[in-house]
C-alpha cells in the first residue's frame, strides 16, 4: 500500500483562514484523513496560494504557485478534491486540466444544487430593476447547468444530504455521502436555568440572508408572542441589501428593542456565545435551495450544551426529533414558530438539561468527523467506490 498518500484540495475561494463553513468542513476531511499512518498531508491551493496541512501544523508557501507547477512541490500521487465555490467556470476548467492533461483522480464536494441557488436570486421581473445582474444570473445558471454535465467525468461524488444524493445519481453512482460535520469540543457549555427576569436570547449565527434563511419568520414571531424580555441576536456577516431589509422589518414590527446585529464572530468564541444564549434557531423556508442543501450550522449548534429550532428541510428531520435532539417546525409557518418559540419560553427549565445532553449524542453517533475517516480514506485513495 502507498505509504504516502496526499490530498489537493482545490477551490476558488479561501478555505484556510476564511472563518466560513467551507474552512471548518475541509478542516474535518483533513483531520479524519490524518488519522491514518498512511496518509501524509494535504494541501490546499486557491488564487495561486499553496498550504500544506500536516498533524499539528499548517504551512503556507511564501511564493505564489502557478496551477501548472504544483506538481513540483505537490506529490504526483495526490488525489484531487474540488470544493466549490462560485466561480463555476473555473472549477470547469480544473476539472479538464487535472482529469484529462495531468491524469489524476479528481473528486468534488457537492452540499448544494447551484441552479437552484442562483433561481433565487434571479427573477424575470428583476430584468427592469437591474438588466445587468439579470443577465449575470442566468449567465450563472447556465454555467452551473453545464457543469451538472461534467459530474459524470469525476472520479466521485461527496455529497452532503440525501436530496443532493438522489439528485445526482443519474449523473454519476459513484457517491459518498458524509453530512455535516462537527468537531467535538474539549470544552462543552453547561445548561442553564432561565430565571424569567433577564432577556431570554435567542440567537442565529452565519451569513445573515433574509431570503435564505427566511429570518422574517422569526421576527415576525417575536412580533407576534408580545413578550418584553425575548430578544433576537444575529451573529454573521450581512451586505448592504439585507442589512436595509433588516431595519425595514424590525421599524415595521416595531422590534428595534428586541432584534440585535452583533457583527462578525470569530469560530473560535462561538462557544463563548453559545453560553449566553438560551436558544439557538435555524428557520430556513421551504425553497429548492434550502431543501437540497444541509445547513452546516447545525452540527455547531447541537454541541453548544443549548436547545436548538429547527425547520424540517433538507435532512433536519432525519436527525432532529421533537422535544428530544431539539425542537423542529414545518417550514415557512408562522403559527407554528409563534407556538414553538412561546412553548420554549414557557417551559424551559423543564428541558434544558436533557434535550442538550441528546443533541450531543446525536452529534457523536453521526456527525463527528471521526466516523467518516475510513470510508472517506478509502474512497479518495483505495478505489473502494462506493455505490448507492
């Protein structure tokens, strides 16, 4: 057996010190590959930058490395895995070049259905307000069809849920479907009682996209139970669009006393601000993009020692059970979010110790990365295809 298998990760974005869930999946790959005595390092290569991960350590080269000299510094026997981004033009193009000129084994990491995304942001009815984006969109999604074409030529598929799975199999059987991933933390928030006199916060962390996350359903809530002490505290990046949205919503429901944006976190003080929270929601709605993808946040929140909500899209339902794991709502329910949220309220203390103590159970029986290592080593170096 090879006693120096190596892995090039390739993207078109930075996954290295990028504080995105990107950065923290691929860190789970790497982690689980070096596991094994066999494996010896992976590198990372993005915008010319080469990174070199090995136990304990991670080396960035000083010199940019044009794509057609890597091999000079990577080892000629590395698998590749293109993780994607979107730039899909690009990712095309890897593709040919690793597969076809430099003949290796090209993987790609597939936790999304691109045409599905992009759909949403392009309407037809956009082509008034904005022609040129329009037209950037369904240059997009033509591309991203395209691409779909080329999946037949990797030599795998990692897929993150079950709709994305299915999705692709006509396209391409050979397929390892490894979900979101956590990395268990040393330390783990204790439960906390809710002593009815302080702010009971909930909080939501990532990319803070009003239409994506169909944060309006919250606030609406929030809106809706009338109760004083219940605050909204998002924790993510936000552009100028949904940052405008955000205050039209909470001027209009009058929410300005309730809903915070707290900035950017780092990944590092995550769990620091799980610890003041007293719950933790995820309220995506019922659209293609988030019924085929598989929100990485989850795995973080089911090891913050706090009660989650959840929508039922993509696979929550497959790992989320009611008043169990968490707590989990039809998608794009008002009623039902107003219910949960004033149920949560009201009985906190009933089950803030147990539902934690499960959610943490449930991350060490399916989402540590440690129990993909073999199947993951096995299907990017020993040519163990896996079939659905």
């Amino acid at each position: 057996m090879n006693n120096n298998n190596s892995l090039l990760i390739v993207s078109c974005y930075n996954i290295v010190n990028s504080n995105t869930a990107g950065e923290k999946r691929i860190k789970c790959y790497i982690n689980s590959l070096l596991i094994h005595e066999d494996f010896s390092s992976a590198y990372i290569y993005y915008h010319a930058k080469l990174f070199k991960f090995e136990k304990n350590k991670i080396v960035e080269y000083p010199k940019k490395i044009n794509f057609v000299s890597l091999f000079r510094t990577v080892p000629e026997s590395s698998s590749i895995l293109i993780y994607p981004s979107t730039n899909v033009l690009l990712e095309i193009f890897y593709l040919l070049y690793f597969k076809f000129v430099r003949k290796k084994r090209v993987f790609i990491e597939l936790n999304e259905v691109r045409k599905f995304s992009i759909t949403l942001k392009s309407r037809f009815s956009d082509i008034y307000k904005s022609p040129f984006l329009f037209l950037k969109n369904k240059l997009k999604q033509l591309l991203s069809v395209i691409q779909e074409y080329t999946l037949s030529a990797y030599d795998g598929l990692i897929t993150i849920s079950d709709n994305i799975t299915n999705y692709n199999l006509l396209k391409n059987k050979i397929i390892l479907q490894i979900p979101i991933l956590s990395d268990i933390p040393d330390l783990y928030n204790h439960p906390i009682k809710y002593d009815y006199k302080t702010p009971f916060k909930i909080i939501f962390t990532g990319t803070i996209n009003i239409k994506k996350e169909n944060l309006n359903l919250a606030l609406e809530s929030l809106s809706n139970l009338k109760v004083n002490n219940i605050e909204l505290h998002l924790y993510g990046p936000i552009d100028k669009q949904n940052l405008q949205e955000l205050d039209f919503i909470k001027n209009k429901l009058n929410l300005n006393t309730h809903v915070f944006h707290q900035g950017i976190v780092s990944n590092n003080l995550l769990m620091n601000i799980f610890k003041e929270a007293h719950l933790l929601i995820l309220p995506r709605g019922n659209t293609k993009q988030n019924q085929y993808g598989f929100s990485t946040k989850l795995s973080e929140y089911l090891v913050s020692g706090r009660p989650v909500l959840v929508t039922n899209v993509s696979d929550n339902g497959k790992y989320i059970k009611d008043g169990f794991n968490g707590f989990i709502i039809p998608p794009d329910s008002l009623e039902s979010m107003t219910n949960k949220i004033k149920y949560i309220y009201e009985n906190y203390n009933s089950f803030n110790e147990m539902i934690p103590s499960n959610a943490l159970k449930t991350v060490k029986e399916n989402f540590d990365y440690n129990l993909y290592s073999n199947s993951l080593y096995s299907f990017l170096f020993q040519q163990l295809l896996l079939k659905n």
